[in-house]
C-alpha cells in the first residue's frame, strides 16, 4: 500500500529534469491536433525506437489513439509560449503558432531544438496513462538550445563545463572564469529565489565602472518595479558594493572608494568609519550587509539588502549574489535565515566553479 499521495509523487518526479516536447498528429478527417510532453524518453537505436505517455483524459487522446503516426516535436528554450498553448485543453491550439506538413501531413512545428517523425508501432496500458511506441522515420537537429523543465518550472539548459568538470582554472585576470559563473549561476537563480524565501536576488560583476549589476530575479512580490540591470552600485553605500569592497584585492576597488568617500564629503557626508566597519563585518560574516534607515532612492521602500561573494577556482572574487527586499520582509540579523541560505547558494556556486576555500 502506498504510503504516500499524488502530490508528493509528481514533485519527487520533478526532481527529475526533462525536456519539454510538443507531440503533433492528424485524426481521420485530417485535423491536427498537439498536445505538450514531458514524458518522451528514447528506447532503442536498432531500430530507432522512441516513446512517450498521454493521459487517458487527455481531449486529443481518440486521435493519438487512432493516428498512425505521430510527430515528436523538441521544443528550443525561445518556446515558452508554444508548450503552454499545447498544454491546455480545448480551443485552436495552432492558431499563430507556424508549422508545415511532414510525413503524412502531420504538422511539424516551425523553430523546434528538433523533430523526429515516427510511425505509431504499439500502445500500452499505463495505469491512468497509455505508453506509446514509436519507429523513427525522419528527423532532425537544429542549433537551438532546447528548453526544460524541472520542479514545476521551465529551465534554462547549459554544458556543466566549470570547475569540477572541466578539470582546469581560467588564467588569472582572464575574464573566463567570470563568464563561466555568470551562466551557471544565471541558470540557477531561479532556484536561488526560491531557497531564499521568495526574495529578489541580483546577480553583479565587476565591470570597467565598478560593481554593475547584471541580472535580476524578480520574486512573485518583487522588492519595486525599478529593477534594472547594467546599473552601476555604490561600493560605499550598498551591500552589493561592499562585498567588492571586501573581497576584491585592494588594488582593484581601492581608488573607487577613495574617489565615492571624496565625492560624499564634498557633498557634506563624511565618513565617519562607518564603511569601514561595514567592510570588516563582511569580512567576519562572509557576506555584506547594509540596513535600511530611510526610502531607498532607487525602490522607494526601505530595504535591508545582504550580498555574498562568489569565488572561482584560483581564489578570485567573480560576481556578487545579492537579495534586496522590504525591510520588514528581511530582518537584519546577520545569522537570519535568509542571509544563511544566501551564504550557502553562493558556496554552493563557488565549489562548481572549482572553489576549495
């Protein structure tokens, strides 16, 4: 007997990352119907074999059960849109959405990371499922990257090409390794959203300016609209900033502190030590952090923002992960959950970069 229910199995099978196909074919009287696929897995090379399931309630499920053929469409990441037209039921699910006809006529969708046309060989009873088999007759491959899902959530696919993996370190000061952590850690802040609460987090990178941030993920409330990227931060006044400062060698970020503490004294607001400390606190934590006294001048709320450093195979500070949110969304205190689990996600990023600090 089963110990647990149908929710608690479809998310332990969403641990299990797929790619997103959409299955095309045409019924007796020639109407092409599509219906969105997870469940694709090839079987077998001699012959060429393939399969995958379909609901039994499914509305297209007569068709596919009568349809000698069928056609598996790969779907690119770019095809968002497409697999969730296919996913509902009822409507014109072709309707704006570009194809030609294949073998047989059935409809091979235009754009896909791939296609393979196949002839429905045998159908097997799968529970509230039927398994179908497929012979491949044609296919083919494009350039495109495909999309996948995982977890409830579309993803974004890339070659597991850093640290471990590729076995090497990028030359000091080439750029490379800065490159490498900007995909992979792109590709999971999603994820790093999500483990941090449903916060907003940014991603930032030193640029020929200074800290820039590069990328945002906005959480289902995100911190404000004013989201923008290749916004240059303030080494002195942000977390983002003084985690460069912290981190960074001295000779890098050195003159552009100098030149922030200059341009604020100018302007009456001398430092009184404060960023100082600020900079040795994140030394000591692991991680920056500026409290929010007033409305950010940029999100007009008070924020409370932490920022942690990610580091590359040779020891290098690469890029900042950073989460900025409402303060009484985010308690200050260094040991929060939040600022733990945002610690973790950038230790995390810095071992497959190939960190061992």
């Amino acid at each position: 007997m089963n110990t647990f229910d149908s929710r608690e199995l479809r998310r332990t099978l969403g641990a299990f990352t797929t790619g997103v196909t959409v299955v095309t074919t045409l019924d007796a009287e020639g109407r092409p119907f599509g219906v969105t696929a997870n469940s694709f897995s090839s079987v077998s090379l001699d012959p060429p074999l393939i399969l995958w399931s379909q609901s039994l309630k499914s509305s297209s499920y007569p068709a596919f059960r009568d349809a000698p053929r069928f056609v598996v469409n790969i779907l690119a990441d770019h095809q968002v849109p497409v697999s969730n037209r296919f996913a509902k039921s009822g409507g014109d699910k072709f309707e704006g959405v570009g194809y030609r006809a294949g073998e047989g006529g059935v409809p091979i969708l235009d754009d896909c990371a791939a296609y393979l046309e196949c002839e429905k060989i045998a159908a097997y009873p799968g529970g509230d499922h039927v398994i179908y088999l497929g012979q491949v007759h044609n296919l083919h491959r494009a350039g495109q990257r495909p999309l996948a899902f995982g977890d409830g959530a579309y993803r974004l696919t890339f070659a597991h090409d850093l640290g471990e993996a590729s076995g090497t370190a990028a030359e000091p000061g080439s750029g490379l390794s800065a490159l490498r952590a900007v995909r992979y850690a792109t590709a999971a802040l999603p994820e790093i959203c999500q483990r941090i609460g449903q916060r907003t987090v940014g991603l930032a990178v030193w640029g020929n300016q200074g800290a820039t941030i590069i990328r945002w993920e906005p959480s289902p409330t995100p911190v404000s609209p004013y989201l923008q990227t290749g916004v240059v931060v303030s080494l002195t006044q942000s977390a983002t900033g003084a985690v460069f400062a912290a981190f960074m060698p001295p000779e890098v970020v050195q003159s552009v502190i100098a030149h922030e503490l200059d341009a604020r004294a100018a302007e009456g607001h001398p430092d009184t030590g404060n960023f100082a400390q600020r900079v040795e606190e994140a030394r000591v934590h692991g991680l920056a952090r500026v409290v929010g006294s007033a409305p950010s001048p940029r999100h007009k709320v008070t924020v409370n923002a932490f920022s942690a450093p990610v580091f590359d195979a040779n020891g290098d500070m690469v890029l900042a992960l950073s989460t900025t949110c409402e303060a009484a969304r985010l308690p200050p205190d260094w040991d929060g959950d939040v600022p733990r689990a945002l610690l973790a996600c950038a230790a995390e990023l810095s071992r497959q970069l190939g960190f061992r600090g």
